[in-house]
C-alpha cells in the first residue's frame, strides 16, 4: 500500500514558505515522493475548511512517508515553516 501525506496550510510569512518549500521538495524527492496536489483551486462542498492551502504528496509505502517525515532533510526545511504558518498534516495509508 502507498502513503501518502495530506496536508493543510495557512501560510503567515510567504518568504520563509518558500524556503521551506524548496527544501521540503528536495527531501520529498529523496524519498520517493511525488506531489499530485500543491495548493491548487477548490471548492468545499460539505463542512467547514479554513485552510487556503491543501497538499497530497505519494510515497512508495506509509514507512518511506514516516522516514521522509523524520528525515534530517525534511526536519530541517520544517525548521523554516514554524511559527510562520498552520499547518495540519496526516499520513494516511492508500492505493
């Protein structure tokens, strides 16, 4: 079974999201990840979303999604995203 992240974001300081973007790429490509949502127009059709940003990336297995997670890489380029956006993440296991 693949894994995949999903994530939701709020982004507070564009500056530093990008940086965080760039190397969070760098570490999800290392892994074997590939993006199938980033960011993107949408429209809610039940519920409530405050999120104005949402992202699907796809791993080979939920473990290569934790170990990318837990990466020296991924860890640091999340080191850019603290404090300077909300973000909600799941890893959820799929086809």
């Amino acid at each position: 079974m693949k894994g995949y992240w999903i994530a939701r974001v709020n982004v507070d300081d564009l500056d530093s999201y990008k940086e965080y973007a760039k190397r969070a790429g760098l570490a999800i490509e290392k892994f074997g990840g590939k993006f199938l949502v980033r960011a993107g127009k949408f429209k809610i059709i039940e519920g409530k979303h405050k999120y104005a940003r949402n992202v699907i990336v796809e791993f080979p297995s939920t473990k290569i999604a934790n170990d990318c997670y837990n990466s020296k890489e991924y860890q640091e380029a999340r080191s850019f995203r603290d404090g300077k956006a909300d973000f909600n993440a799941i890893i959820i296991e799929g086809y």
